[in-house]
C-alpha cells in the first residue's frame, strides 16, 4: 500500500468514524499551501472552516506561540498570568465591547453564551426561574454538544441523541416576522449566524440583521451573534455585521482567535452583560491560558492594521465575480456569499458535492462539501491571486469535465 493508503487504513481501525475526510494525508502546510506524505501539493481552499484565516505556518503566529512556550502554557484560572489582561483588554477594545468570557473551542463559546443569557434574563430581565427561552434560526449550526444540537435542525447532528435540552424556539432565517410572533416576555436572547457557513454560506436578506437588532432592543433581548466562522476578516470586515452597520449585544469568536495554532474562543460583550458571573459559578481550566492569550494576542493585532479585512474584500470581489460567472451555466445553479467565502451549489446532474470535491482533490484543491450538492470555498486570506485563479481554474476544469 502507498503511504497515504497506510495512513488512512490505520486512521479507519482505530479512530472513531465521526468524520468522512477526503482521502488526503497532510503531512506539511505553508501558507495556502498543503503537502500530504507522498509530497503532493494541494491548494487549500477551505482553510480549517475559518480557523486558517491567516495561513499555514503563519510566521508571526508561530514565533509568538514559541516564544511564550518557553515561558509558561498553562497557570488554570487559579492564578492571574501576565498575558491575561492585554488579551482581554486588546480582544474587548476590537470588539468595541467592555468584557471578555475566554475558552477555548467555538461549541464552549456558545454554550457559555447561553448560559450568559439564560443568568442574565433571571437575573436582570426578570424572567421566572427555569423559564427563560433563546430564538435560534433553522439551518443553524452553533456546535454539536447536547445542548445545542437540541436546537439544531440537522438529522444527522440530532439523531439519537435525546433527550433534548428545552429553552429554545426556532424559527425560519431571515424571516423577521416569525422572529417577532416568537418572542415572549421570558425571551432572553435571538442567537444567530451573520452568515450560515455549515448550512452552505448562506446570507440573509438586506435589512434582516438591522431588523433582528431592532426587536431585540425593542423587548428587551440580547442579540446574541455567532461570528465563529463569519469573523475576524473572512468576510472583508473584522465581524459580518458589520456590512449592515449592526452591533450585537454578544459576539461568539473562535477558530480564527487561534490563528490556527491552538484552539481560543470567546465571549464579548458589556460589563452589565457579563458581569452576572461571580466566582465559581462558570469556567474552564484551559480557557484564557497563557499559550492561548499570546497567540491570540498576535491575532488581534494582525486585525488592527486592517490589511486582512482589505484583502479579504478585495479578492472576495473578485472570487464573487469570477463564480457568479458560472452560475446558471448549466453546472452550477446558485452561488453565495460574502468576501472570502462563498458556497456554491451544483447542479445535481453533475454528481454530489463530495464527488465534485474529490475531483477537486484530482486536480490538487481541497474544497468541502456539506448539504449535499454544496461546496464551500474560503480560502486563507493570505492567498495570492493568482493562487486564487489557478484554483478557480481547477474548478472550471472540473465543472467542464
């Protein structure tokens, strides 16, 4: 057997089967760029769902990660460390909020998130104990704890999983009215994605986000947004809602946080918000880690410049541009999305988007499928455009074939 047929049959007897990889080993990565263990390159244009934003191997993220390994990687909450309060300050400033909640993996942020909610609507709303609902939106996906499959509308991430958590009312995305006809007096907080990356990049309609902020102020609920995929300079701003001129009450970051070194993720918002928690009553051992705080601290300022939001506007432009051209062409019937990420549906007729994603791999580009006929594209932000167009080029080929 060749190395990569090795490393897969090992992977497929010992490891769990949670997840249908493409068959690819990676073995190396540089910048856009993956190396698997037979030496092949591939273009990478899914860049670990967001968690990539700034490349394999990102130099600056790197040194900024060695140099605090040879310091200290973990203290526990137990005691203050010395990158703890710059993180936080630094993370609260970008986000133009007053607290910060650290974790570590995006699914902890949104079940921190909830939590947040559901203390600060008995606490401060006055919502009766064990009462207090969260609106979420269909085709959400926020995780997949129990919790939050709970209200997830996905078969395969909620079968035979229950009992379910209760507390949460879904409604149709992007529809305004059912948002309203939803909320009650113990409504507590509308959790919702910007952008929805797993349900295949879909974007709301204009005026949704305005209107969700809208009725959250107008009855008094948080708004709460997942910006766990959509933030941090994938859409051509630092948050997706930014597009539309929103400030949510709560934003949820992770993958990009980490800079795709080590796993960080976070909870914003104000001091009246997140100042329900007192000692004891919330944590993680590793959230807020010295290792994480300094990755993430290099992240942040990587942000600050504004470079990798202008890149990511600027080349999302032109990827937007160059996949409209294929849609209604016969193999592609509808694209979407929104500065360095877009999803793309294919025309059932041409096969499935896990077999177009294998054809991809063929021509040495990782993409993925979910849904179905779906692919999504979202490439680091460092990418080069002509890296870029030879992908592009691939895809066609393949659209062609």
């Amino acid at each position: 057997m060749s190395a990569t047929e090795t490393a897969i049959a090992s992977a497929e007897a010992h490891s769990a089967h949670n997840y249908h990889p493409l068959p690819v080993v990676v073995a190396s990565a540089e910048g856009a760029w993956m190396t698997d263990v037979e030496g092949r390159r591939y273009l990478d244009l899914l860049a670990g769902y967001s968690a990539l934003n700034f490349g394999h191997g990102n130099r600056r993220l790197i040194d900024a990660a060695k140099a605090q390994l040879e310091r200290v990687t973990l203290t526990s909450r137990a005691f203050h460390h010395d990158r703890f309060a710059d993180f936080c300050t630094e993370l609260a400033a970008l986000c133009g909020m007053e607290m910060v909640l650290p974790m570590n993996t995006g699914a902890e942020a949104v079940e921190t998130a909830v939590k947040t909610a559901r203390k600060w609507g008995y606490r401060v709303k006055g919502v009766p104990d064990g009462m207090a609902k969260i609106i979420v939106a269909s085709d959400n996906f926020h995780g997949r704890t129990t919790t939050i499959i709970s209200f997830s509308t996905d078969p395969e991430a909620r079968a035979d999983y229950g009992p379910y958590t209760p507390g949460f009312e879904i409604v149709p995305y992007g529809d305004l009215t059912a948002l309203r006809e939803a909320m009650t007096e113990n409504t507590v907080a509308v959790l919702i994605e910007p952008i929805q990356g797993e349900a295949g990049v879909l974007v709301p309609p204009a005026g949704y986000l305005p209107g969700v902020r809208e009725l959250t102020r107008e009855r008094n609920v948080l708004f709460i947004a997942d910006e766990i995929q959509s933030g941090l300079g994938r859409t051509g701003r630092t948050f997706a809602l930014e597009h539309e001129g929103v400030v949510p009450d709560m934003y949820v970051l992770g993958k990009a946080l980490g800079g795709g070194v080590v796993p960080v993720s976070a909870v914003v918002s104000s001091a009246d918000i997140l100042g329900v928690f007192k000692p004891g009553e919330h944590g993680s051992t590793f959230g807020g880690n010295p290792l994480a705080c300094a990755v993430a601290l290099e992240v942040i300022a990587m942000l600050r410049t504004g470079e990798y939001q202008e890149r990511a506007a600027e080349l999302g432009d032109h990827l937007q541009r160059e996949l409209g051209l294929l849609a209604g062409g016969g193999a592609v019937e509808t694209v979407r999305g929104r500065g360095l990420w877009a999803g793309v549906d294919i025309a059932p007729a041409l096969g499935t988007g896990r077999e177009i994603s294998e054809r991809l791999m063929e021509e040495r580009v990782l993409v993925k499928d979910t849904h179905g006929s779906t692919i999504r594209i979202a490439p680091p932000l460092v990418i080069s455009k002509e890296d870029l167009d030879w992908g592009l080029d691939r895809l066609r080929t393949v659209l062609s074939a």
